[in-house]
C-alpha cells in the first residue's frame, strides 16, 4: 500500500474541509466533516491513480 502525505483544512469560503495530496498534481477532495473530506480523498486518489495507469498506456 502506498502512503501519500493529505493536507486537510477548513475552508470558510466553501463551508467544508479541504484535502490535498501534494504528491498527485491536482488530487483534491472535500467534504462536510473531516472524516468525510479524507474518505473522500481516498476514493479520488485511486481514481487518480487508475486515470495515470490508464493514460501510461496510450
């Protein structure tokens, strides 16, 4: 399993907590609690990776 760093953070503008994962250019998620913004971010970071994988092999 491949441990990726997540920065979480509250945004006043959007009313939600917001992840970023530094190591994928553009990896972010949200949402309404913390636990919720992260499990979010783990759904997207396979989708990321899955998205990467697939454009590798054009």
């Amino acid at each position: 399993m491949i441990k990726y760093k997540l920065i979480v953070y509250w945004s006043n503008e959007d009313q939600a907590f917001i992840v970023e994962v530094p190591e994928l250019p553009g990896c972010m998620a949200d949402g309404k609690s913390y636990q919720e913004a992260v499990a979010n971010a783990e759904i997207i970071i396979q989708e990321w990776l899955e998205t990467a994988r697939e454009l590798k092999g054009r």
